[in-house]
C-alpha cells in the first residue's frame, strides 16, 4: 500500500541587508549613478541587500516562517552587528508525495 | 619545540604562502591541516590563512565558520593559545564571532590589491610583541570585503582594551582617509580578543616576510609570525 501525504510547501524570504548605520555603497551608488542620473529625484534612497528564497515543509505559513527565523539565527545567516534580517513568507504551494 | 597548524579550507589560496614562511624563514615546525582533519588542539598555535573559503558565498568566511575545525580553534582560544587570522581567516574568526565586528565590502566596491603602510597601536601582544609602539610595517592587501564594521559605542571598549592592534597609515604614520584602503572605521586593520591571543588582520604579512619577494625590498610582515613562535616559546617553557 502506498501511503500519500499532502505536504504543504511554503515559500520563505530572507531579506539581509546593512543597518542603517552600516554604509551600503551598492546601495549609493544605484541610487546616485542610475537612478539620480535617470532623472528619478523622487527615490531619495537605495539600499542594496542579499535575498533569499527558501521552500520549506510546514502546516502553516506562521510554522515556516518561526523555522527560518530560527535557522537565521542559528546558522548566523546575517552578521548580528552589521546587518538586519528581515522573513517574510511569500506563498504556499500543495504537492502530493507517495 | 613549538608545532603550529595553518588550516585549510576549501577556496584556501594562502595556505601554502605561510606554512613556506613559517618553515622555511620563521622555521618552526608547521603542518598543512585539512579543516575537516583537525579533529584534536594538539598544536602551540593556529593560522587560518586567506584566500575565498566555500566561495565566499552568502557572505566571505561565513559558511567556513561552521567547519568543524573551527570548534577545536575556539578550544585553543580558550586555553589561551595564539590563533591567527589573516584576510579570509580573519573574516572566518569574525563570522566564528571569536572576534568581534563585521567586514563588509569595500568602500570603492573593488577588489582592492597595493601595498599599505600599517601602524602598530599595540605592541603588547602575542603577534606584535617584537614591534616598537608606532611603527610602521609595509604590507600587501588583496581583498573585496576588508571594510572593518563595529557599532560606533563599542569601538571605544574596543579601544579601551587594547584591541585595536594595527590600523592603516600613511608614510608618517597618520591614519588619515586616504591611507584608508577600504573604508574601514577608524582605520583599522587588524583586531584581537579581549585576552588578546586571538588576532585577525586583512593584510598579508606572509606576503611581506621574505625581502627579495618585496618590491620595497622589506619583510616587515614576519614580525608577526616571529611574535607569535616567540610567545609559543615562551608559553611552552612555562609549562615546563
């Protein structure tokens, strides 16, 4: 007999960039070479960042997200002193596994 | 007689660099060791070398921060041995959080490879000891992330303890903005610990340690090394 389990995926970002004391040059120069020189004066700042996307398997949206915030941590997947870390959960996705 | 451990991880470039250094010009026994083979502190002292650890990927030195070898490190540390860092090693003991702060990309977003002045602020520890207060050491950089990060308030118990060890200068010794190669706060280079026995600094001194490889005809740079066997020395004959 083949067992089937209905497994929900969920769709997790992680969002690591600079504190804001932290400077971003990435960030800066976006914003003054392309986007300043593009004539967008109204983006006042850019900060450049580091995304994410991890599938999880969880019951629920707030179950995958508490996991990766807890492997952010754990696993120190942003440098506490320098950068903030942002989880955000993006989607879900049903797949049937056998 | 004083055995160390210059570590290698995969994406090492300057394993080789230093333990040529330590064997043949610093000449102290040295072993080459695989992160993944250091399975025992049986060492006086550790190098982690540079170079671009597992890539460099999510964040320089942060994914070789989690390589075995880096427990047995931090049991030396413990016990009060030298550990070294240099470049990528210093961004692994970083990310290891054995030493304090963040490197972040370069200021100028290059990849940033000259010669730099170094001035020596504290001549008082395992890996400065045979230098006088102030002086100036002539040593290579060759990195993309060296700009020293630390929360502004603790800079200055940073420097109350005397772990700001090396900051960038200019030829009189000023750590002015231009000596500044990368944006670094306040200049600095190079960092210990609060018990001072663990050091990590971008330059590379093993660059820098035999003159007829220096354009400037200097090795300047071995003075580290030399500290570091000078204090195992030491620490060996006190035990005994």
């Amino acid at each position: 007999m083949v067992l089937k389990t209905r497994n929900q995926y969920r769709t997790v970002e992680v969002i690591i960039q600079n504190k804001p004391l932290a400077r971003d040059p990435e960030g800066e120069t976006i914003h003054r070479n392309l986007v300043l020189k593009g004539g967008y004066d109204l983006v006042t700042g850019v900060r450049a960042g580091k995304l994410l996307r991890m599938t999880v398997q969880a019951e629920s949206g707030q179950e995958a997200e508490n996991i990766v915030r807890r492997l952010c941590d754990d696993l120190r997947i942003y440098n506490p002193v320098a950068h903030s870390c942002e989880v955000r959960i993006v989607g879900k996705e049903d797949r049937i596994t056998e | 007689m004083p055995q160390v451990a210059v570590v290698q991880y995969p994406g090492s470039n300057c394993d080789l660099d230093a333990l040529e250094v330590l064997q043949k010009i610093v000449r102290v026994k040295t072993d080459l060791v695989w992160h993944k083979q250091l399975t025992h502190d049986n060492y006086d002292g550790y190098i982690l070398p540079g170079g671009f650890s597992y890539g460099d990927y999510l964040r320089a030195g942060a994914i070789a921060a989690h390589s075995p070898s880096l427990k047995i490190v931090r049991e030396a540390a413990k016990a009060g041995k030298p550990v070294l860092g240099i470049c990528n090693g210093f961004q692994i003991l970083v990310e290891a959080n054995l030493l304090p702060g963040a490197v972040l990309r370069n200021a100028n977003l290059r990849f940033i490879c000259k010669w730099i002045n170094l001035r020596v602020d504290n001549n008082k520890t395992p890996f400065t000891r045979k230098m006088k207060m102030g002086q100036l050491l002539r040593v290579p950089i060759a990195h993309n992330e060296g700009r020293y990060y630390l929360e502004p308030e603790q800079i200055q118990t940073l420097e109350k303890n005397g772990q700001v060890v090396l900051r960038y200068a200019d030829n009189k010794g000023d750590t002015t903005m231009d000596a500044n190669p990368n944006g670094s706060l306040e200049n600095i280079a190079g960092i210990c610990n609060p018990d001072h026995n663990v050091m990590g600094l971008m330059p590379h001194p093993e660059r820098a340690s035999q003159s007829e490889l220096s354009p400037y005809n200097n090795a300047e740079g071995r003075l580290i090394f030399d500290s570091m066997i000078e204090t195992i020395r030491e620490r060996n004959e006190g035990r005994r």
